[in-house]
C-alpha cells in the first residue's frame, strides 16, 4: 500500500492554500477551514488516501444514486445515519444524476472500497456489500468530525482513499456464559464493531457457569444450565459472593435476529460451544454426559471444573452431533468454536472406563484422548460444510505447568487434523509459529496483548495498539496463515454492561486498527487524535469509556 502523505508534505501544504482560498470565496468561515484536514481523521485508519484542493459542502438533500439492492443497503444505512445526526435528508434514485453515487467495481477485493470526494459529489466504488458498507463507515466519520462547524454547513476536503484491511479476521469476543448481557447490548456492541470495521463477532454461549442458548432438543439445558444460585465476585478465589441468583439465555427466535442484524453489519457471528471441558452447565442439566455420573449443580464459583464430557460414550457423541445441528441452522458461519481450553485431565486419568477406552484405541495419554475426539468433531463439523476451530490446547501441547492434576506434563503424539483453525491465545509465541509452518490457519489473541478483562495498567491502549498477529520470527510465505486477531472481552469479573464497556472502550479500537492497518501506515500518535473524535460518539450513545486520562 502506498503511504500516507505526511501532514508536513508540499501536497498537503499547497492543497490547504487552496482550500482556503476556495472556500474564502464560498463565504465559509475560518472555523470550517481550520477543521478540514481533520475530516481524515478515522478509525481505523486508512491504508492509502490523497488530498486534493477541492471541497464539497453536504446538500440538505443528498440524492444517492444506486443500481442495485446492495448499494441501495448501503445507502439506507448513510440516510438512516444522516438524518439522525444531520440536517440533511437523503434518499436513494436509480437515475444518472446524484450528489453521491454508488458504483460496482470488480478489481476491488471484497472488503476493499473506494472513495472520492470532490467539488461536484462524492463516489464510492466497491466490488460488493462489505465494501459500499465499509465506504458508509469512513465517509460517516469524515461528516462527523466535520459537523461542529458553526456557519451549520458541512464541508469536506477533496480526497481519495482506497483501502482494504490487512486482516481478514478483525474479531470482539463477548464472554456470556460467565454473565448474560442480553439483546440490547449485544446489538450495541455489533453496532460499533461495523463502525469500526470490525467482521467478527465470536460468541461465547457455553461454559462451566451458565448455557445461554436454547437447543429444542435438550431443553433442560437452559432450564437448568442457564441458571445459577450465586456467582462468586471480588478476585479468583476471593471466597465472597453476590448473594443474588444469575440467569438468562436466548431463545433461537432471538439468535436468528441478532445474526442477521450482524450480517447486515458484515458481521459473521462465530459462535462457541465448549468441549471437551468447561461443560459444568450441561452436565448439571443433564448428568449423564460427565464422566463421572454424578449429579452436580451449576458451579457458583467461576474458573476451570475438572469433569469433563465423557467423550468415551457414544450416547454424549450423539449429544454433541445433535446441539451442532442446531448451531448449524443458526449460524451461518464457515467457522464453529469448540473451545477446548483447559481441559482437566483428572477424572479421566481416574476413570476405569476411559482407561479402558484409552487402552482399546491405542491413545497414550489424556492428551491424545483429547486430540483424537477434536479431530473427530472436526471431521463431523466439514462433512457439514464448516470448519473447526478451537483454543491452542487443542494441539495436545500442555501450555499450563501450574496445573495440578497428575501427568499434565504430558503431551499428545496424535496429531490434530490440518483443517482446523488454531486460536492462539496462551503458552510461547513459538508455538503459533511453529502451527503457521504446519499449515494451520491461525488466529492471533495471545492473552497478555488482547484480553480485555485485564486491567489497563496490564494490557494500555499503547500496549493493545502495538500488537502485531504476525510472529516476529515467522517467514513471510507463512504469513498468510494468520488470519487475523480476536480481543477477548472475559466476563467472570464485570457483571454489567457498564462494566463489560468499561474494560472495551477504548481499546476495542486499538485493536480495530491492528487488524485492519498496514504496518507502514500506523502511528498512534495519529490514532489518538482520531480516536478523540470517535470517544465524543461513544460519550454522545452514553457509553461508558475507561483507561483514557484526563487530556485524552
């Protein structure tokens, strides 16, 4: 991508002259011509844009010209937000003449976009949805910074910018197992994610503390996992609890909505359904998938439970085709999560019949028992079109020395299936490299840079600003392996809404910049000034913004 043109550069300066002088004679105020070079202030930012001395003042009625049902979508989603925020009305017409126009461009990637603003309109050139969308997105941060002006006009530098992300994977992940947020709120956070280019929404619907999503064939499991009588509160192992019963899931009614919402956004909504561990909350509603058989109740204290699906059983196999069945008719997603973290090998190594499973098929350890089930989920998953994905655990390397359980130093010989995605989120960077030169798809949320639920003097907007998905010491053929980042919003200590926001704003942005910014084109100094502009948004919707100091 070609660089940006410096702040400091002839093109810039001889540009400004002119349009200062244009727009003396436009009888625009002094206040307006200082705002203009702000206008390109967006997050996040873009990989090539040029400056021309033209300028072109918003209409009070914007004719939007468009020749089909994607650009028409497109255009709903500038004329909804325009008359919301402006005093321009806008409507869409299939004919030659408008201020901005809509156009099909097929040398343009899918995500790519185009837009040029001069005097007379404004163009946006895309190959499809996802690029007309992302072209709405800019161009609303361009009006927005440009809308303080007092004379009540809104006037925008000549420009161009055609861009396209570097990743392909730009994902927020929202814990709900530990803490159900609801409808609301989710679609509040897929609102920003679209705004900031984001296409990802990985779910986080299963886990020891709670099953938000309702499975017609196993009803129990949100009649009883989607309930808790307590949650634990404080710190890991604080001993203190709320004393207030925690509960709540979505209907498929609900999921189907949401998804098209996200779709309508360019989100894919990846959903999570944990396995072989973090499953306390399905065996409380049905006892018979743990392998120890036992009765047990939704854990009130958050962190990693040792019983595990009895993955040795065909009967909790079938369980698991079953609940992916209905994953699958909701989630259009390629992609399914399947977890696979942290999973504790004790009952297993306890177990007379698992022992005897083991032995039959020839699986050395609790580990390779692990890989050669995953390996079998992931075959079930592509005979249905998708594809599989899961925590780094999955490979069957041991990344947790700080485990007690017996033989937890152990690592598989049974090798995990090529086709599956490997979330990278714990253990040496080496490891994500190795999986790269392997031939895995990887997707980069190591935890010390991208985990949300860590404080802000653990994980700074600098700090989550300067990772880079790509490991230092990969070749660059391999590159193209990773796929892309998550940021992971873990919800065990922020039970509300504010709180989720609280630890997300502002550095879901910074991590919107990583996945969507070349190298060669950020610079957080510039980030921090865009950034600003888009807080003043977050503050205007009422949502809460940590981490930031005063002067921020």
């Amino acid at each position: 991508m070609s660089k940006l043109l410096s702040p400091k550069g002839l093109p810039l300066i001889a540009s400004a002259i002119l349009i200062m002088s244009l727009t003396f004679m436009m009888g625009i105020s002094a206040e307006a011509q200082s705002g203009l070079q702000e206008e390109a202030l967006i997050v996040p930012r873009p990989n090539q844009i040029s400056f021309s001395a033209s300028t072109f003042i918003l209409p009070k009625k914007l004719r939007m010209v468009v020749s089909g049902p994607e650009q028409e979508k497109a255009a709903g989603f500038l004329g909804t937000w325009l008359a919301r925020n402006t005093k321009t009305k806008a409507k869409t017409t299939t004919s030659s003449k408008g201020e901005l126009v809509f156009t099909a461009s097929d040398d343009l990637a899918d995500e790519a976009y185009r837009l040029s603003i001069d005097e007379d309109q404004i163009l946006v050139e895309a190959s499809g949805y996802a690029g007309y969308f992302y072209a709405i997105q800019s161009l609303k941060q361009l009006i927005r910074n440009a809308s303080a002006e007092t004379t009540g006009r809104i006037v925008l530098s000549g420009m161009k910018i055609e861009d396209a992300p570097r990743f392909a994977w730009r994902a927020y992940m929202l814990d709900e197992a530990r803490y159900f947020q609801g409808e609301a709120f989710v679609k509040q956070q897929l609102d920003e994610m679209a705004a900031l280019k984001m296409n990802v929404f990985h779910w986080h619907l299963t886990d020891d503390a709670g099953w938000r999503i309702e499975i017609k064939k196993y009803p129990k499991l949100t009649e009883v996992g989607a309930q808790r009588t307590d949650s634990e509160i404080g710190v890991w192992g604080s001993g203190k609890t709320s004393g207030e019963a925690h509960g709540g899931f979505y209907t498929q009614k609900q999921i189907k909505d949401i998804v098209q919402y996200a779709l309508d956004r360019n989100i894919t909504i990846v959903p999570e359904f944990e396995m072989p561990g973090h499953s306390s909350a399905a065996i409380a509603a049905y006892p018979w998938l743990g392998t120890a058989k036992e009765a047990i109740v939704v854990p009130v204290k958050f962190g990693r439970h040792y019983d595990n699906y009895d993955i040795t059983d065909p009967k909790v196999i079938t369980f698991i085709h079953e609940v992916l069945n209905e994953l699958f008719a909701l989630f259009p997603s390629e992609v399914i999560h399947i977890g696979g973290d942290e999973v504790g090998y004790k009952v297993w190594e306890d177990s007379e019949h698992v022992q005897q499973y083991m032995k039959k098929n020839q699986l050395a350890s609790p580990a390779d028992l692990q890989v050669s089930f995953t390996n079998q989920i992931s075959q079930y998953i592509q005979q249905q079109g998708r594809r599989m994905m899961g925590w780094n655990e999955i490979m069957g390397i041991n990344i947790h020395n700080d485990f007690e359980e017996k033989k937890h130093d152990e690592e598989a010989e049974t090798e995990l299936a090529k086709n599956v995605i490997v979330h990278f989120w714990k253990g040496n960077v080496e490891l994500a490299t190795r999986a790269a030169q392997k031939g895995y798809g990887i997707v980069n949320s190591l935890h010390s840079q991208t985990y949300l639920d860590y404080p802000y003097k653990s994980i700074s907007l600098e700090k989550a600003y300067s990772f880079d998905p790509v490991p230092s010491d990969l070749d660059e053929k391999y590159h193209k392996n990773i796929y892309g980042l998550g940021c992971q919003m873990w919800t065990e200590w922020t039970p509300s809404t504010k709180d989720v926001e609280r630890q997300t704003y502002p550095r879901i942005a910074a991590y919107a910049e990583v996945g969507w910014t070349e190298l060669d084109q950020k610079d957080f100094e510039s980030f921090q000034k865009a950034l600003k502009k888009v807080k003043e948004g977050w503050l205007e919707k009422g949502i809460i913004v940590g981490g930031l100091s005063a002067k921020d």
